[in-house]
C-alpha cells in the first residue's frame, strides 16, 4: 500500500477551516428520523463511510432516505415488516453505531437480520449488549466469536416494563443502544452497574432524544426512564464535528498561527467541545468569538512546539479526542499521562496500543499501562507510520508530520471512515487557503 507523505509546515497558520458535520450527531438523528412519527428533514449531515453504511442499514430496516446534496436528507420512518420476508443483510464496515446502535432496533421484528462487516471489525466487542437482547428474547446465531460479528439476530424483543441493565464498561454506545431503543419498547428504565464511561456520549443521545419529542426523567448518575413514544421533529440540525476539529487546530498550534474553526457550538454535548479547555491547561491561548446564541469561531493562538505544557488528564469522557491529543503532546515541555481509557482497547483498533507502537516508531517514549499512557517528550524523527485502518491513528501521523521530517503513513484514505475529504482539506489549510485570521 503506498504511503502518504505528511507534509511539514514552514510558516504560521493564519487560517479558517470549515469542519463537516458531526458523525456521532448524524447517526442519532438518523435513528430517531427513521423511528419517528413522521417525515423528518436533517440539516448539515455528514456524509462519510460510516455514516452512509448507517443510512443503508435504516433503509434495509425500512426507513426511506432521501440525500438533499451534500449537508441534508429526508427521512421516511420505517415500519415493522411481517415475518414472511427473506433475511436481511446488514454491513456495519467499521462502524460502531451501525454493529451497536441497529442491532436492537432490527429485533424488533420477527425477520431475520444478518449483521457482518470488515474483517478488523470482528475484533470489536459487542457480547454485553447482545446479551441484554437475548435476555429481552431476541434469537442470536453466531457465525463466528461470541459476542462478535457476524451474527444474526431475530425478534421480536418480548419486553414487560422494568428496568433493563446494560454493562457499558467496553463502551457507551451499548447505553445509547438501549436509550434509543426504549421508547420503542413501551417505555424502560435504563440503568448501568458501572460507572459511565464516554458520558458526553450518553448526554448526546439524551439530549437529541428530548429534542426530537422522547420524554425521560434522570434517576442517578448512571439510570434513566424512558418513556414510551416515537420522535416527532420535522427537523434535526447537526453541529461541526468538533473532535474532528482536533488536528487542524493542533496545527495551528504547533505552527505558531492563529487557526479558526467557524460554527462551534457556545453549549454543545461533543466530547470535542472539551478542547479550549484542554489548550487552556496546558498554556495554549483559545477563544471564543461569539456569533449569536448558538455559535462562535473557535481560534486557537499557537506558539510552535516546545511552547506547552504536558498534562495529567482523566480522558474517560473524551477517549475518541486521545490520538490527536497524544500526537500534540509529543511536542510538550513536560510529560503528559492520559488515563480512564482502557476502552479505547475496543476501538477501531487497540488504540493504546497503536499509539504507543507509533511513538515508539518515532524515537519518542511512552509508557503503556492498564487503561491509559504517560508520553514523555523528546527529539523525534521520521518514520513510516502504520494507520491500523484507524481513521484517529491517521490523522495522528499528519500532525506529527507537520513538525518531523519524513513522516508518512500507510492508509490515509482510511479517514473517509468519519472526514471523507480530509487530505484535500489538510492541503488546504496547510496553504491557508482560508479566511486569513
């Protein structure tokens, strides 16, 4: 496979990118669309592998999805077909909303629903959410590991109302999974015996939940009851992605620039919307120019490499933020140690472990322990970067490369998983083709 060449950054980056939709938002919306009451039109969607395999599978389910260019789509609620038609099929890629979110949803009917997907996908835990189903009475045929894809599921769920408890500690889509599938299931209580991973993940689906018509009250940090009934907004907006925001504003700091990133949310449930305050711990100017009640211009004010602190930072709320944090601390004053994210394991790929193999090909020095790392800053040089076919881990080697000579990686365009035009847009900001700022 031929490797991309990062490129190097000569000059400081005074520009503004413009950030697509999130992918987190645009699969929940998706969802609550196609169980809706009613039509629904989406604004400012992403379109991306992981985002149309979504679409596809909704559809295969009985939703009617109509793309309106690039940024929209109309959305016919689907209904729940007879047992008489022939199995479905269902690809998840490597998705994890599609494996995790459309499993309960498709078990609602009688019909047969077959999900597989890539191969790499196969590692990815699912056993704790398909075991609820099972005991909600879903029929669940293995074709290969348990608790993994491939497998197919059958209905419908026999469910009296209660409480359904969920082991989220691998991951809290198998919360959201269950959140958005209760409503449909007469009304549940949905609660976690362990403490909540990922939980601005959780509040999104909470959150949109309520915004599009589903009523439920927060008993403990950890249990909510949903009540019965269907989504009935006529529309759904959709913030920038603002973890994908993460390396082009890592590029504006470690070139020394001022970057912009228009249209982000003043009050938003993305994990992303952590980063100002992460910048902020580790000396990094950021501000907010705020454009009205709903958003702003983030911009960032770099001072190159070397001019930041490190960090020691619980990261089990923002765990998909980790690779690209990882790769800007590469270039700290002080060590960092990132940890509560021993889930990243079930990512993609084992992110940890991708991570510190990328460091370490790199002359840096890591250390990897049980649920998280400690990255101790030193002179680096050039290498050839494995992506693992992990979008997050790709774009860790394009902002490595900004600074190092001769950094390169093998599966850039494993990046339309989530950012389809990522290296365009790259290019773009590296000749501040922007707003200058």
């Amino acid at each position: 496979m031929k490797h991309w060449d990062a490129p190097r950054v000569h000059e400081p980056l005074n520009t503004q990118v413009e950030i697509p939709g999130s992918k987190s938002q645009t699969a929940r919306a998706l969802y609550l669309a196609a169980t809706g009451s009613s039509p629904c039109t989406i604004h400012g969607l992403l379109r991306s592998r992981d985002t149309d395999l979504f679409a596809d599978a909704l559809v295969t389910l009985g939703a009617r999805i109509s793309f309106i260019g690039e940024m929209s789509a109309r959305v016919i609620p689907m209904e729940i077909r007879s047992a008489t038609e022939e199995e479905r099929q269902i690809d998840c890629g490597l998705a994890g909303t599609v494996m995790r979110f459309l499993p309960p949803l498709a078990a609602l009917s009688p019909i047969p629903t077959r999900f597989d997907g890539d191969k790499q996908a196969y590692a990815r835990p699912l056993g704790a959410l398909l075991d609820v189903l099972e005991n909600l009475g879903a029929h669940i045929t293995y074709h290969g590991e348990h608790g993994h894809i491939p497998f197919t599921i059958q209905g419908p769920l026999r469910y009296h109302p209660g409480t359904i408890t969920v082991d989220a500690s691998a991951s809290s889509q198998f919360f959201s999974a269950m959140l958005l599938v209760a409503p449909l299931l007469g009304g549940a209580t949905i609660r976690s015996e362990q403490e909540l991973i990922s939980l601005p993940h959780i509040n999104m689906t909470l959150d949109m939940m309520r915004a599009t018509g589903i009523t439920w009250s927060k008993i403990s940090q950890s249990e909510w009851k949903i009540e019965e009934g269907k989504p009935t907004a006529s529309e759904i907006k959709i913030e920038a992605d603002l973890s994908n925001a993460g390396p082009f504003l890592c590029a504006g700091i470690l070139s020394g620039g001022s970057l912009a990133i228009p249209h982000w949310p003043v009050n938003s449930t993305q994990p992303g919307a952590m980063w100002p305050k992460l910048f902020e711990r580790m000396g990094i100017d950021t501000r907010l120019l705020v454009e009205g009640s709903e958003n702003g211009t983030l911009v960032v004010d770099g001072q190159g490499p070397g001019t930041f602190q490190g960090i020691t930072c619980d990261m089990s709320a923002m765990g998909e933020m980790v690779p690209t944090l990882a790769a800007l601390l590469l270039f700290a004053q002080t060590p960092s140690t990132l940890s509560g994210i021993a889930h990243l394991r079930g990512h993609e790929t084992d992110r940890l472990e991708a991570i510190a193999d990328s460091i370490r090909s790199l002359g840096g020095c890591v250390e990897v322990f049980d649920d998280g790392l400690t990255i101790r800053p030193r002179p680096l040089h050039g290498a050839k970067l494995r992506s693992f076919a992990d979008h997050r881990m790709a774009t860790f080697a394009a902002i490595v490369g900004l600074v190092i000579d001769g950094v390169s990686v093998d599966d850039i365009a494993c990046t339309s998983k989530t950012l389809p035009n990522f290296e365009s847009m790259w290019q773009s900001m590296m000749e501040n083709r922007g707003a200058h700022v």
